[in-house]
C-alpha cells in the first residue's frame, strides 16, 4: 500500500485535567475517502484540529503530506464584513489563481454544489446555514485540494445537496485525490467510504478497508459503530 496521506501515533491531548485524546494512532491513505467515527466527545474533532495545526497537541506526532490540503468545519465562519465575491477574490489571490481564471473556476463549483451565483454578491454571513456550508465548499474547490478535510460534511444540507456533495467527494477520489471526513450520518457515509476509522473515549478502537471487512459490516456501518461503541 502506498505511503499515508495523513500518519497519526501517540497523539495525546489535555483540555485542562480532561484527556481528549489518549494515545490516538491511525493513518489515511490517498486516493481514498476514510470515514472518521465516534460518538459525542469521542475526540474527532479534537483529532482533526491536531491535524490541521489549530491545536498542539500534548504528546505525539502527526504527518501530513499533502501538496494542498482543504479544511471543511462542521460550522463554516467568515469574516462578517465581506462578501462572497470578496473572500473568493482574496483566496485566489492567497493561492495564486489569476483574475481571468477565478469566474470559471467559481462558476464551475457552484453548478456543482447547487449554490445560486447570485449569493455571493451578499456577506457570507447573512446567507443561511445551509449556503454557508455550501460556500465553505465553494472556498476549498477553487484551490482543487489533493486532500479535502471535513467535520460533518453533510450538516445542515438539504437531500439534493447531500447528494451533490457525496458525487464531489468520489470525484476528488477519481481524480486521485484524498477526503477524509467526520460525520454522524452513517446512512451518506457508508455510499462512499473506502475505510472506517472508529474511535472512542480518544482511542481508536477499530480501523479498516472496507475489502477487509465482513459482508456484514461491510453492508451495515451502523451495526459496526454499534458494535464499537458499547
């Protein structure tokens, strides 16, 4: 197998005398898309801002090899001043997107998601919590990411979305790139999941591809987050 995209060991993380992560190892692998589970205060969340490099964790390493990588927060935030059109045009200019490039780029992901172009002449903050989550996309497939991040991708979406976004993510993987995602909707993940990553009170507890896995647990990701999470 090739070389992990993201490699985690010994990860640990306090919050004051709370252990958030205690000792986390698990890799993602490219040209994947991993299924990051637990229950509430597992630890995903805290995992992923380890990751990303918002939080330093306590003990442990993380390796990230990524050329570009793309983050999706669970509640997408803007500066509340500026409009879409605004933190498009200050990101192509962050990661070098030319002027005449950027209006085909954003046209092309907002057919993609569903997303009315028209929005994003407004702040980003007075669009609804679904067209946040839909432009916090729109900010990361300008950059074509070859590792997209995500905290509960499908939150706050309406099915037709859902479904947008689900065929993006096996796009990225046509394309060889990388997702790796967070979520609580078993039923979504499970239609596009290569390998389930499933932690618990900050361990991982059961880690795997899907060819590895039983016909059972394979055809039912509920059962088998059941099962761990006793």
């Amino acid at each position: 197998m090739r070389e992990p995209i993201i490699e985690v060991e010994g990860l640990i993380k306090h919050y004051g005398q709370v252990q958030a992560l205690a000792g986390v190892d698990f890799a993602v692998y490219p040209g994947r898309i991993t299924v990051f589970m637990g229950e509430n205060g597992a630890g995903k969340t805290t995992a992923l801002k380890c990751i990303l490099g918002f939080l330093r964790p306590d003990g442990g390493r993380v390796r990230v090899r990524a050329e570009q990588a793309g983050y999706i927060p669970e509640h997408p935030a803007s500066f509340s001043w500026l409009t879409g059109r605004e933190v498009l045009s200050l990101a192509g200019r962050a990661y070098g997107i030319g002027e005449k490039r950027l209006p085909g780029l954003v046209s092309s992901a907002a057919a993609k998601l569903n997303l009315d172009e028209g929005l994003l002449s407004r702040r980003v903050q007075t669009l609804s919590q679904g067209n946040q989550k839909k432009f916090s996309y729109l900010q990361n497939l300008i950059i074509s990411p070859d590792l997209l991040i995500v905290d509960e991708p499908f939150s706050a979406l309406d099915p037709v979305s859902i479904k947008g976004v689900r065929d993006l993510f096996l796009e990225i993987k046509d394309r060889g790139g990388t997702v790796f995602l967070s979520s609580h909707l078993l039923s979504e993940a499970e239609k596009i999941m290569d390998d389930v990553i499933i932690i618990k009170k900050g361990r991982v507890c059961f880690q795997s591809a899907l060819e590895d896995s039983s016909e059972s647990r394979r055809s039912d990701l509920e059962s088998l987050f059941m099962f761990f999470a006793k």
